[in-house]
C-alpha cells in the first residue's frame, strides 16, 4: 500500500474544527467529517486498491460525537503508524471562557448538554477527549485567535509545500498573557533594556522603527540577537535532517509589544537568508 499523509483533526466542540478541515480542504487535502478513526485501516485499505494517486493526502475531523470509537481511536491510530502512513493528530485547545462566549454568541447548544447547562458540556467533553489530547502531535490554543488566523496557521502549517524544507514561526508574545502553549523554544527577552518607559516611545509598537532602533542600539540586544540567530542557524539544518518539518520559536518580553516584536523581527530577517520557510506572529502587540 503507498504510504499516505493523514492529519486528523480533534478538539472541543467551538474550538474551530470546522474552519480547520475547511482550510485543509481549500490546500488540497481529502477530507472526511465525523468519520470513526476504528475505520481509517480499513479506508487506507480501500484507497491503496485504487485511487491511491489521486487522495495522498487525508484529513479527517473526529471529536465527542463518535464517543462510542474515542477510546479505540488511540489504538487505531498506533495500527496506522506501523502500516509505515505518516500520520499527525492535531487537537484544537481553547480556554473554557472563550468556548462560553462563543457559544453565547452564536446561541448554539453543546452538542454534549443539549438541555443542560453549556459549562457541564465543556466539562463533559474535555474529559472524554483526555486519550486524544494525551496522543496530539500539535496542539493549538485558539482561544485568542480569530476564524482568519486559525485558517492561516492551518494553510501555513498544512499546505502544499516541499517535503524536505523547515517551516519556522517566530511568535512575538507578553509574559503576562502566558506562554504560547504550541512553542518548541521559548526566549526571555525581560532583561533587555525596556522603551517602555522612555517618553515618545511607549505607545509604539517594536514594528516602529523608532522602537526598534532604540532597542537594537542596546548592546545587551546585539550581542542576544547575534547569539539567538547563531544557535538557530546551528540547530535549522539539524532539525531538518532528523526530519522535523515545522518549528516554533516563542520570543517574550513582559508585554509583548515592545522587545519581543523587535527582536523577532530582527531574528526572521536573518533567518530568511537561510533555506528555512520564515514567518512571523505578534501575538500580543495590539494589548495595551
């Protein structure tokens, strides 16, 4: 049987499963809703005895609706694997404030407490979804994410792009907003000098090159932004030859407006000049 590339999608119920798939759909990828992963063996086996050129790649969603197939799904995952098919789980994670709000917004019920309260609902389902959240090879926390963003870390993270190259997010974030939860390497930028609090530059954001010079005039920045960018070409070509297709670096300074965005910048310029995919993402620059 060829071997496929499969990602199945998972999450909690309003976490963005449905903008995900329909950004994979939109890349090129074959995909299948609420369909029981036990049968995913069985589908391979099918597809490998004639369109095997045609659906390389296959997306598939599962969540709390297939409750009687989730504690099997771990196990038929494992049985796909050593069929020799690459295969990602991706599960979609957001805080149960944000889940609330959007439930209130679009007057949904939970799909898990159709007449009682959507908080049990949640609450329900995280516990449920505990065997694919342990087993997820990428997790997403949309809860401060718009339907646009999702979409494009999905088509970024997803889309038709060579095999063999190294995609790199550099993610700019504030320390008292909490960690970006998808990061491989996380930096703290807090003991760099801080415009902060230097008159005519606190409103700006570290994209304004008045920011962005001030900070890069600092010395303690050079000699951080020489020794990040060293250590990250050092570690790129050793990524990519382990096989590692997708890295995270999360850059974070106290508010996430200032340091971290300039310095993140910075390090993405460098990088550029490298065989490296290069993007960037201010997660927090537009809190004040």
């Amino acid at each position: 049987m060829e071997p496929h590339r499969i990602v199945l999608v998972t999450g909690l119920s309003g976490s963005g499963k449905s903008t995900a798939i329909r950004a994979l759909e939109d890349s090129g990828w074959f995909c299948i809703d609420n369909l029981p992963v036990v049968l995913l063996p069985k589908l391979l086996e099918l597809v490998g005895h004639g369109a095997g050129e045609e659906m390389p790649r296959l997306a598939l969603v599962v969540d709390a609706r297939e409750s009687r197939f989730l504690e099997s799904t771990p196990a038929a995952v494992a049985e796909v694997r050593r069929s020799g098919h690459d295969i990602e789980v991706v599960f979609l994670e957001c805080s149960d404030d944000a889940l609330l709000r959007r439930f209130s917004e679009t007057r949904r019920r939970h799909p898990l407490s159709p007449d009682g309260s959507v908080a049990d609902g949640i609450a329900l389902e995280r516990k449920m979804l505990q065997g694919l959240r342990a087993i997820a090879t990428q997790v997403f926390d949309t809860t401060r994410m718009t339907v646009h963003e999702l979409r494009e870390a999905f088509t970024s993270r997803f889309g038709s792009q060579k095999q063999d190259s190294l995609n790199v997010t550099i993610i700019s974030f504030g320390y008292r907003n909490g960690l970006p939860q998808n990061s491989d390497l996380v930096f703290d930028l807090r003991f760099l000098p801080n415009p902060y609090f230097v008159e005519g530059l606190k409103p700006l954001p570290g994209t304004d090159p008045r920011v962005s010079q001030w900070i890069l005039a600092k010395p303690e920045a050079q000699e951080m932004i020489e020794r990040l960018h060293s250590l990250i070409a050092y570690l790129l070509p050793r990524y990519r030859a382990e096989g590692k297709s997708y890295l995270t670096i999360s850059l974070g300074c106290t508010g996430g407006r200032h340091r971290s965005v300039c310095l993140a910048e910075e390090l993405a310029a460098r990088l550029r000049h490298t065989e490296a995919r290069v993007k960037v993402q201010h997660r927090d620059v537009e809190r004040h």
